[in-house]
C-alpha cells in the first residue's frame, strides 16, 4: 500500500458520517494551514448533477491549447485517488499529483486537524487547496463534490466565474426531494457580481437559478437565450452576440456533449482570456478526453474476455438524466452501425435502479448484473436481477466483473455492443482490470 493511501485510510475515521455537508469544519482547518484558498490562482467553479467533468475536461484542453497553465480539482477518482488533483506543469499540460508530494499535503493537514472530527471530501479538499496555492498557474478548475451551497469548496467567496451544469434529479438524501430544492442547492455557489454560466436546464429548475441569482446580482450568460450550441452537417455550431464559431464536434461520445462543449465554450468567452483562439478551441475540442464518460475502451484486457467482435463502451453515470443520455447515443450508434447490445450493470443502493434503467427498454438485448467489487453500499448482482426483471429486461447475475465479460463471450462470434453502466465505482473497477493500475487520464 502506498503512503498516500494509508494516510487516505487514516482519514476516514475522521468523522462518522461520510457525507455531512458544512463549511464550519473546513474553515477552521483552513484557519490553521494559513488560508491557502485566499492564495489560489483565478477560480472557475462548477457546480451541476451531469455534464461537470466533462465541461471542465473542455476548459482545460482549450486553455492548455492557447499555452495557459492550468490546475483542477475533481471527484470522485476512478483508479487512484492522485487523479482528483492535477497541477499545471511547465510541459504545457496538466499532471496528475504526484505520490511523495500528496503525502506530503495529506500528512500536513492531519497535524494541523489535530484529531478534529472532519469528513474525507473535506480534508482532502484542504489538501488540493494547499498543492493549488504553492504551484503558479493561471487558471483553477474547481469541481464541487456534491451540491453546492454547502460543499467544501464553496468557501471560496471570489471566483471568477461560475458554471452550472445540466440539473435534475440525484442525490435527494442529502439536497432535497425536488428539482427546485436541488437546483437552490447547485445555485449556492453563485456569488455577487460573479458572471455564471448556465448550461440547458429544465423550466423549473432554471427559474430558481434566475430567482437565487437575482438575489445574489449575479449576472447570467443562459444557454439558448444569451449563447447556443448545436450539431449541424456535422459540425459544432456555437453562437453568441460576439458572433458564430464553426467548430468540429467533439471527441467525446453523444448529443449530450453538444450541450457540455457549448457551455465550456461560454464560459472561455466569459473568461476573455487574449490568447485563446478558435483554433485553441478546435484543438481543445479534439483533444479532450474524459475517462468512463460513455467511453469506448482501446483493445485490451476486457476484449480478450469478451471476444475480439465485442465493441465494448463504459459509463459511470448513475442517475436518469445520465442513462436518458447514454440510451440517446446508444441508439444513434444503433442507427450508424445496427448490433445486439448488452449491459453489464452495477449499482449503488443510494441510486433508483428502476428509473435509471427505463431508457434502455428496447435498446438492449439482454442485462448482466454485478455487484461492485469493494462497495459496502453496492446492490447484490441478484437484487439488481430482481429489479431488472421488473422492467422487463432478459437478464441473469453474475459472480464478478470478469465472470460477467465471459458470459458476454458467450454469445461466439457475434458481433455485439457491450456496455458497462451503472456507476463511477464500477467504471473505476473496469479501468483497474482493463489497464492496471494506472491512474485514468
């Protein structure tokens, strides 16, 4: 076990609720490290239910394209916990934390905790803040874990811009029953005289943002009213009072990442830095990679399980609004290249397996379930069965992730789409089999 994850392993007995949102505990912690986040480079933060990592993805790749230097948080990892921090690196492109130095932050903030009851997202965070204060860069890429208004990194009080992603229903145990009560709770991170972006967004939700941001004097850029993006001749077309860009579409899979790629586009054009051009933004664009966000994984470990013939794909996403849009692209690639597809499917019991698996009826052949290696809160393979069944799927359980690639091979020769789905965790399972244990990209 390597230091970080033995120090990582100490932290959690920090508190006993993994998830207990406040901001008390983290402010005082940053009271005793010198407050590192006042000596951060430009904040863009980003709050939303889908679509954060992706438009965070876009941002870095154009600006690292247009030469700026760049670090980002994120959460959660899918291999290794170094994954969350990357720092601006004099190479051009960002890096992935190193391990001496996470240790190092890590062990810095257990001491100056001293034993105070703090949950893992915030003493971790309190560590990314140190690496991000100590390392020169232009811009910070600043994900939230979970919601918003009381997420640890909202403390910090002066960003220079805010996103907010496509918003719908997740998390409800801890941000609310309804799509307003989420949405007030995503909109938390809005901040007087701070410019937001606000990506496509149900009615409902989007008037809380409007009636928070009213209240706040935060300006908004909203898509479809002040910028848009849309697929045309196969082309990304975006479009704002500053004029039209003709860009290519990007890397990653699915209509969906129309609307993420125009809300990073936005919020570039909001930032106004000078040497971002739209040749920056079509390198970035075709550079962006995202790992288990509707993936299609190289050869590797997983098709030797699976047959050569398998086209296999992967996606963490674990709420309706992630699986309506998975089973959107699934059934575009269904229209270019028609083939039998099959899920495996793994989930936590914090999630609506019902709802999330309604968008795939009448796409999928057939549904294997597995239970999440190392997930305390993970389904069994045979309730998340029992469910499947309820919706109407063909289904059966399997014992394990490989034992459920090899049934996949079962099917011979045929040629066939396999989807892995249901959850980041097992997403990050399959990357750890797939290519070892090798931080994602």
């Amino acid at each position: 076990m390597a230091l970080s994850d033995e120090i990582l392993t100490r932290l959690l007995g920090l508190h006993p609720k993994s998830i207990d949102l406040s901001l008390e505990r983290l402010e005082r912690l940053l009271v005793a490290l010198k407050y590192p986040e006042e000596k951060l480079p430009p904040v863009i933060h980003l709050a939303g239910t889908n679509g954060k990592g992706s438009v965070l993805s876009y941002m870095r790749s154009c600006l690292e394209a247009a030469g700026a230097r760049v670090h980002s948080y994120t959460s959660p990892h899918l291999v290794r916990f170094h994954e969350r921090i990357r720092l601006a690196s004099d190479a051009g492109t960002s890096q992935h934390i190193d391990e001496s130095h996470l240790s190092a932050l890590l062990e810095e903030c257990e001491v100056a905790n001293d034993g105070h009851p703090i949950t893992f997202f915030e003493i971790t965070t309190a560590a990314a803040f140190l690496a991000f204060s100590r390392h020169r860069a232009d811009f910070l890429l600043l994900e939230t874990g979970l919601g918003g208004r009381l997420d640890a990194t909202n403390v910090i009080e002066r960003p220079a811009l805010t996103i907010l992603t496509s918003i719908d229903m997740d998390h409800q145990q801890y941000l609310g029953d309804t799509l307003e009560e989420i949405a007030g709770e995503k909109a938390g991170i809005l901040k007087p005289d701070v410019p937001c972006i606000v990506a496509p967004q149900k009615e409902a939700g989007l008037a809380v943002i409007e009636r928070i941001a009213a209240r706040t004097h935060s300006p908004l850029l909203i898509a479809n009213q002040d910028w848009q993006a849309f697929e045309q001749h196969g082309r990304l077309v975006y479009q704002d009072e500053a004029g039209l860009l003709d860009l290519p579409l990007p890397r990653l899979a699915g209509r969906h990442q129309i609307d993420n790629a125009g809300t990073a586009i936005a919020a570039l054009r909001a930032l106004d830095f000078s040497p971002l051009t739209s040749k920056h933004i079509e390198e970035g664009l075709r550079q962006t990679r995202w790992p288990a966000r509707l993936e299609r994984l190289e050869p590797g470990v997983l098709h030797e399980l699976t047959g050569e013939n398998t086209e296999i794909w992967l996606d963490g996403g674990h709420n309706p609004h992630a699986a309506r849009a998975v089973a959107t692209a699934l059934a575009d690639l269904e229209d270019r290249v028609p083939m039998p597809v099959v899920l495996i499917l793994g989930m936590l019991n914090t999630k609506e397996i019902g709802t999330y698996l309604a968008p795939f009826k009448g796409l999928c052949e057939r549904i294997i379930t597995v239970r999440i290696p190392g997930e305390e809160n993970a389904v069994s393979a045979e309730d998340l069965g029992l469910e499947a069944v309820k919706q109407g799927f063909t289904t059966t359980s399997s014992q394990s992730l490989e034992h459920a690639l090899k049934q996949v091979a079962a099917n011979g020769d045929k040629e066939q789409r396999l989807l892995i789905c249901g959850s980041l965790y097992l997403a990050g399972n399959v990357l750890k089999l797939h290519r070892g244990n090798v931080a994602a990209v």
